[in-house]
C-alpha cells in the first residue's frame, strides 16, 4: 500500500506561493493555505483552478476536480500548520518580515516539519540564524511558476541538517520539481545572480543604443534561449566544440575575455532605457491585456514542459 503523501503548508499566496499549491497538490499532498492578507487567500483560490485546467489540458496533470479537492484556505497560520511535514514560505521578499514569520513558524510548526522560504536572492542565514530549529530551515527558491518552471535551488544555511536538506530533494523530486543544491550561500543564489547579469547587460545595450527593445528579445526568443531550453549554456559549449568544451575554449576564450572587459553587466540602469523598454512593451500588450498574456505564456510553457518530457523519454534521459 502506497503512504499517502504527508500535508503541506503554503504561508504566503501570492503569484509564488500560488503555485507552489499546484506543485504539492499535483504530487498528492494536502494542500493548507495561509496569507496574512485575506484578500490574498481569496485571489490565490481563485486563480488555481484554471490554471489546473489549462495543465490539465496540455497534459501535464490530473482531473483539475481531484487536485483542487486537494487544496483549502486554513483559518489561521496554526491551523494551516497544524501537521504539515513541510512548511513553504513564499511572502514579500523583506528580511524583517520574513525573519517574524520564521519565528512564528518555527514556534508553531511540528517539531519534524522541514520549514522552507522561496526568497529569490536573500540567504536564509540573515533571517534563519537565530532560530531554536534554524537546523530544519533553509531556502527552496523556485523558478516563477514553479508549477511550470520545475527548477529549485536548495539553499541551506551553515546551521541546515542534511537531513533537511536530503528531506526537500526527495519531496521536490517526488513532486516533479529539479532540484539542486546551492552549496555555499551567496546573495541571488545561482539563477538569480545569472538572470541578473543577463538583464543588466540587455539594458544597458537598450540604454547605450546598441539594440532596440524588440530585437534584444528576439536575441533569446529565436537564439540563446532556443538552444539553453534544452542544454543549458555549459553543454551548448561543450556541443559547439569540434570535440568538446575544451576545444571550444581553446577557440574562443580569448574572445569571452575581451568581450568580458566591455560589459558592463553593474551599470546602473538609465532611466532613458527603462522608458523606451516600458514603451515596446506596452506597445505590444496593453497593460490592461497583461494578465491574458501571462495565461498565454503558461500555456507555451506547458506545451514545451510536453515537448521536453517527450524528448527526455526518447532519449532515456
């Protein structure tokens, strides 16, 4: 007989903990959702299931009846915590308000629950440290959705048990998340600190009249990203080499060095450059059409979360 998988609690229902819903309630758990904001609870309840239809649909999830049956808005923070093996903060990213709430959580939570933040680019050891249980507490940051996007960095900090840290893979892992482990804390994590340096660069190239707005994200739609979708930037290096990521490098790593001494991935963003890049945007997708295009690009996402799952199986990957 299968365990049935152990509940979980969601503190913070924003577009992040939203998702993190799905993800768990997809995977089986109860799901108990908690937000200090009720209008948050209520906007949260409503926004997943479509969602799980449109998964549904593309088929990337149960009946939406069944997970949704999975998931319930809690009274109060204890009810919600009230049994969860595995608590998933995921509120404004602030490290007064998240190391309040982490008191509380580790208060309240059962003495065995794995207490985890989504924080984006915040160490949990500037909110974490003086923590009775900091040993079960660590970051789980998430790709935004994570119901789509299944890339997590396990961020634990010096104080984290291995065993907390062994517990949130195999949950993660278990609920089709890809996990990894970060393992020395820095600010932005991984993913973060690269996004960062890619978004500084593409704006200062907008803000220095280099590329117009629409052409720089044709740069990812129709080049980087095409390829990183399915490799990751490390093994397109390794495939573009007439024999690997040496022979790559031993072509071009006085080009990257070159060009690495002319960007200027810090420089403050101009406030030219954010007016014209505000201005595409909205050029193409009014603001009042913005949550439709969100809807839009979820569904791209899921059917190339298809894409990828068939060609991971026909590969034996």
């Amino acid at each position: 007989m299968n365990t049935p998988a152990p509940p979980v609690a969601i503190v913070g229902c924003g577009l992040v903990g939203s998702s993190w819903a799905i993800v768990f309630a997809r995977a089986g758990h109860p799901v108990r959702l908690w937000d200090a904001d009720p209008a948050q609870l209520r906007r949260a309840l409503q926004a997943i299931p479509p969602r799980l239809e449109d998964l549904h649909a593309a088929g990337l999830g149960d009946a939406p009846e069944a997970v949704s049956a999975r998931i319930a808005a809690a009274p109060s923070l204890e009810a919600a915590l009230d049994g969860a093996a595995h608590v998933q903060e995921s509120i404004t990213e602030d490290v007064a308000a998240k190391a309040g709430l982490f008191a509380r959580l580790d208060t309240l939570a059962p003495a065995d629950a794995v207490i985890a933040s989504s924080s984006s680019a915040i160490p949990g050891s500037r909110f974490q440290a003086d923590l009775a249980g900091r040993d079960r507490c660590l970051v789980a940051h998430p790709a935004n959705p994570p119901h789509l996007i299944p890339l997590v960095e396990i961020v634990p900090t010096p104080w984290t048990s291995e065993r907390s840290i062994a517990r949130v893979r195999q949950m993660l892992e278990a609920a089709g998340q890809a996990p990894i482990l970060v393992r020395k804390e820095v600010p932005g994590f991984v993913l973060s600190r690269i996004q960062i340096a890619l978004i500084n660069e593409a704006i200062s190239l907008v803000g220095r009249g280099v590329v117009d707005p629409d052409d720089l994200d044709r740069v990812m739609r129709h080049g980087l990203g095409l390829r990183w979708a399915f490799l990751g930037p490390l093994a397109v290096m390794d495939l573009n080499g007439p024999s690997g990521f040496a022979s790559y490098i031993a072509h071009l790593q006085q080009t990257y060095a070159e060009v690495g001494r002319d960007l200027r991935v810090a420089e403050p963003w101009s406030d030219a450059a954010i007016r014209e890049i505000e201005a595409a945007r909205r050029a193409e997708v009014p603001a009042p059409d913005v949550p439709d295009r969100q809807r839009w690009r979820d569904r791209r996402l899921m059917a190339l979360r298809a894409h990828l799952r068939d060609a991971e199986r026909d590969i034996g990957a």
